[in-house]
C-alpha cells in the first residue's frame, strides 16, 4: 500500500466520507463503467442495494442522495453540495435518472434504491451493489464496491483502493511507525522532510505545496462559513448550530479570559462539523465525521502559537497525513469496522503529532504525541443518534481538538521516550475493533443512539 497525503486529505462534502463520498465515488465509477464498455446506451434501469451500516444509517448519513448524485456524474470534490437536493427532487419526482448527464433511465427510487437492512456483504459493512438492466429486465452488468473509509472504495475482491495502487513507490516507504522513526534517523531527516521528499517522486515541489495550502486554506473557508450560517441542522434532531454564537461571544467580548483558547479551538471544530452536518464542503481529515478536529488545531497553531506560519502548516499536514497512512495501513479508518476510534481517534492522533511537528518538536516527541492522542480514545464508539452526523459527532470534535493540544503539550514536556508505542496502540485500536460489538459501530443500533430521543 503507497499513499499519498492528498489520499488522506480529500476535499468533499458532507456529512460522511464512508456513507456518501464513497457511495458517490462508486457510484460515478460504475455509470463509466457502463459507457466505457458500451453498455450505456443498452441500459434501461439501475438497481442499487445498500448492505451493512450503509443500510441501517444510509439515510441519516445521506447514502441515496449521494448515490443518485454519483450515477448522474457527481464527484465529491467538485460537486456543489447545493445542486445535491434539485438533482433528488427531480430524480423523485420523474422517475428518471440520467447516468452521467447523457443517457436517461428509469428510477423508480422506492424500487430501484433498497436498503437492504438485514443483510450485509462479506468482506465489509459499508457494502454497495449496482446492477444494471437492459430491456426485458436482462442483467448487463453487476457490481460490488465496498465504501472503506475516508472515501476510500475498493470494488468487488480488489485488495486495496486503487490510490494504494496508483503511486509508484516513494524513495522512502514505511509500514510502520518504527519504520518511519528509523529511516529518519539513518537519513538525517525530520519526518515532514521524508514525507515531503516520497510526495516530490509523485508531483513537483511546487504542486505539492500549492496542494497543501489549498487543503488548508478549503479548511479555513469551512471554519469561516461555520461561523456565518445560522439555524437548525437538517434531520428530525432539530439540532441548532453552535458555532456561529460562539463566535460572537468570542469576538465581541471585551475581556480576555484564561479559557478562551479553549472555547476558540471548540468553535473551530464546531463550525466544521455543523458544515458537514449540512452537506457543505469539507476536507476529510481522515474522515469527515471527525474533519473538524485537525483545523481546529491547525487554527489553533496560527491564532495562538508564537512564529506561526505557512511553513508550520506544511510541516503540520505532511506529519498528520503520515499518521493517517499508519493507521490506514495496519487498522482502519473506518467507523463501521472500528467505532469512533477509528475516526475521531485517528483524528486526534494525526492532530497531535501535526502540531507537534509545526512546532518543531522532535521526531521522537511526534510519535508519542500521535500515541497519546490515540491511547486515550480507544474504545470509543460509534453510535449516532438518528442515524446522523451530529449527536455525538459534532461535539465530539470539539473534545478531540482539545485533547490533540493536550496530546502535543505532554509529549513536547518530554524527551520522546515512552513505554507504549505508536504501533502497539494502532494494534491495539484493531483489536478493540474487531472485538467491539457490531452495534457500537455506526449501525444506530445501541449506545446513545438508542437511548435517546430522536424528536
């Protein structure tokens, strides 16, 4: 498995990277299919079953809306989240689709879209089958995709996503945080320097940069839109937005109080995540159920730190993705296999060793920084409420954020040293996952999710 730091850093939309910019992604990719082999024209209707933890949250998470938008040319990163809702209305209310924008087909959404509840497929919960008909109902072609994590899809028994196989390999691959430490030192280099040298053997060192500020600067626009959009959340929560009151408090206050670094990192991770509750645009970081935690931090870091710049935010990035590519690799970013570890977790985590990095911390300090920030969020489930993106998701952002800080304060007031590793902790994320009951893992089915109202 190669990655790339734009593999972990995705700009797309809201609110769920495993439940609708991975659907939309398999989605598009299996209507090319059909137009690249000739069958496009053929097809006279599609039929799309959900499976697993697509299924039981697919429409709290926005799963149809997403795959409707996906056969009809949607991409997650380009797409405006706003054009989302006519393309399902007129999709509804016609009872057409048109795969790609050119060649219209029957949909008949209550027959055509299942959700298949009590069924899931093999190899993972977040499972998706397209099946396209041509006249006389005969079966043109069917299709398995799998929705991983992170907008990550694999299709039918491929092993890995196609990113992990896109990337030719890096002059420094690493499997391991033990493997990243140890080419460090035998290179002299710190670790954004080796993740940056493996990003130039795929892009210039121009692009690569031009790239990084973009993420951050898509991540900046979210946070400022947060703070501009009032109102309740859509779903049957009713859930009011926080982030923009928050912020008035803040920036109309005329005193300065010792806990108001705090309340900022918490409205910047708010305001994210109430924009990916709404469908808006986001960068998942890894996952957009827990995008609000590494720009909170990363606004943290150029508020609040002494000599923060666009250099730290580099340094910030490439560090955290590197985590990310960790836990990729040897767990899972995925909710539905992992819980809330596996997303807010993994967050925190990436966050921590970021900051750290941004502050010019040590190698050492970053590794065990990344393993705090993990250490203290195994377990965590995933359980929401409704079926959306918003209790517990959205405020726990904010909690991840600030134990990121934390995270990267306690490391950086040592030496490196420490008695758990990276590793083990990531080893130990995936075996509390596999243990973790299936109703803990964004299948709605216990936790807070059954115990409390949802209207």
């Amino acid at each position: 498995m190669t990655l790339s730091v734009f593999d972990i850093f995705k700009v797309g939309i809201g609110p769920s990277s495993s439940h609708t910019m991975g659907p939309m992604r398999a989605a598009r990719e299996f209507a090319l299919g059909l137009k690249q082999d000739g069958l496009l024209a053929e097809t006279r209707a599609v039929v799309v079953r959900l499976y697993g933890s697509l299924a039981l949250t697919g429409r709290g998470h926005g799963t149809d809306r997403a795959v409707l938008a996906g056969l009809e040319g949607g991409e997650p990163e380009t797409l405006d989240p706003d054009s989302i809702e006519p393309t399902v209305q007129r999709i509804r209310g016609s009872g057409r689709l048109r795969l790609l924008g050119e060649h219209e087909v029957d949909f008949d959404e209550p027959m055509q879209l299942l959700f298949m509840l009590h069924e899931r497929l093999p190899r993972h919960s977040n499972g998706l089958r397209f099946s396209a008909l041509g006249s006389g109902n005969r079966l043109l072609r069917e299709q398995d995709y799998y929705s991983i994590g992170g907008g990550f899809i694999v299709r039918g028994q491929e092993a890995e996503a196609a990113e992990a196989r896109s990337h030719a390999a890096p002059p420094y691959p690493f499997a391991s945080a033990e493997e990243l430490l140890a080419l460090c030192r035998a290179h002299g280099l710190e670790m954004y320097e080796l993740v940056l040298a493996n990003e130039y053997a795929w892009a210039s060192p121009a692009e690569v940069r031009a790239r990084l500020l973009h993420i951050w600067e898509v991540m900046q626009a979210c946070v400022a839109r947060g703070f501009r959009q009032t109102g309740l959340l859509p779903g049957v929560l009713k859930v009011r937005r926080r982030a923009p009151r928050l912020y008035r408090q803040l920036t109309e206050s005329g005193t300065v109080r010792p806990l108001d670094v705090m309340d900022w990192v918490n409205a910047f991770a708010l305001a994210v995540n109430e924009e990916n509750a709404a469908g808006g645009r986001v960068v998942t970081a890894p996952t957009n159920g827990a995008a609000g935690i590494v720009p909170a931090v990363l606004h943290y870091y150029r508020r609040f730190e002494s000599g923060a710049n666009d250099e730290g935010v580099v340094r910030f990035l490439l560090v955290a993705a590197a985590i990310g590519m960790l836990y990729k690799r040897n767990a899972s970013i995925s909710g539905a296999e992992m819980g809330c570890q596996g997303e807010v977790g993994v967050a925190c985590s990436m966050a921590a060793a970021g900051l750290v990095a941004a502050l010019q911390g040590t190698n050492e300090q970053i590794e065990n920084a990344a393993e705090i920030g993990m250490e203290h969020n195994l377990g965590l489930t995933c359980d929401p409420v409704a079926g959306l993106v918003q209790i517990p998701c959205i405020e726990r952002n904010a909690m991840g954020a600030v134990k990121a800080i934390n995270a990267a304060r306690l490391a950086m007031r040592g030496d490196g040293s420490h008695k758990v590793s990276l590793d083990q902790v990531i080893a130990t994320m995936r075996q509390t996952g596999a243990d973790m009951s299936t109703i803990y893992k964004e299948t709605s089915q216990g936790g807070l999710a059954v115990n409390v109202a949802e209207c």
